[in-house]
C-alpha cells in the first residue's frame, strides 16, 4: 500500500539514493510494536523499535531492537563504551529527537546521535522501522540505514 503522504524521513532517504520501501498500517488499530508487525505481516524480528537512552555521562544514544525483544541496558552500556544507560522519559523525547513515542525513527533526528542497531538486522535482506510518523514505516537494508547515519551492530537485547 502506497502513503499517504510522504515523510521527512523518506524525503531524507530519497535524497540519498538510498531504496526504501513505505508502509502503512493507520487504520489497524496496531500500537505495540508486536501488533505493528502483525499489521504489516511481517515477523516481529525484522521491524525493528527506536529507543533512546542517557547514560550515567549525560551523552544520549539511540537504540534499535526488535519489537518483540526489550533492550538489556547492561549490554547497551557495554555497546557504548558507558558505566550505565537508563531509558529517556517520553516527555524528553519531543525536545530531543524532534520525534513523539511511536513514532521515533534513526533517520532525521534534530542531532545525530550514536546508534546501535541490535546485530539480529544482519540476519535480514530488509529491516522494518518508524518513518517518523505513527501509522507510517520504512523498510530499509541494513547497508542502507548505514549510508543515513553511522551505525554499529551489537548484541544489545535480552
């Protein structure tokens, strides 16, 4: 199914030359990322969410796991060189990323920040993840989401 309107994060991937897929799911009700992957048929291990965390040094990074798995901040902190990471609160994440709950994509944050991307993404011709928008998703390779922004595979899920 076509957008209905385009994105910031797919006129970004447009301009790069970089393939992407869109997808919609407005009118399915789906708000878990479970029930997104369900929307779009697709196994929750390749739509991927966007999570974005502060460590104990006051730097912010972002994570990307599969909707069906939850980040271990141990292993996260690990991946980003930090002695901890804590979950951002959804109020921060407006101001910060330019981006609401659900609807937080890597691609056009207001700042780049460091991204790791949990290593399963290597698995996958094609990831799922937020367009930027609720109801709205890209699918993207791996290789792709790497010409957006510097990313690096991790072990970062529990």
């Amino acid at each position: 199914m076509k957008p209905l309107e385009k994105t910031n994060v797919m006129r970004l991937l447009e301009q790069r030359g970089v393939p992407y897929t869109p997808h919609v799911y407005l009118d399915t009700g789906a708000v878990g990322g479970t029930e997104v992957a369900a929307a779009l048929g697709e196994e929750p291990d390749r739509v991927f969410k966007t999570l974005v965390t502060r460590a104990a040094s006051g730097e912010h990074y972002v994570f990307m796991v599969p909707v069906g798995r939850e980040l271990n901040l141990k292993k996260a902190a690990k991946a980003v060189s930090e002695k901890s990471v804590e979950m951002l609160k959804s109020r921060e994440l407006l101001p910060l990323t330019g981006y609401i709950h659900g609807g937080c994509s890597p691609i056009g944050m207001k700042k780049l920040f460091t991204t790791v991307i949990d290593e399963t993404a290597e698995l996958f011709d094609t990831v799922y993840f937020s367009a930027g928008k609720i109801g709205y998703q890209v699918e993207v390779s791996p290789a792709g989401l790497q010409k957006m922004i510097p990313i690096k595979f991790e072990d970062v899920c529990d």
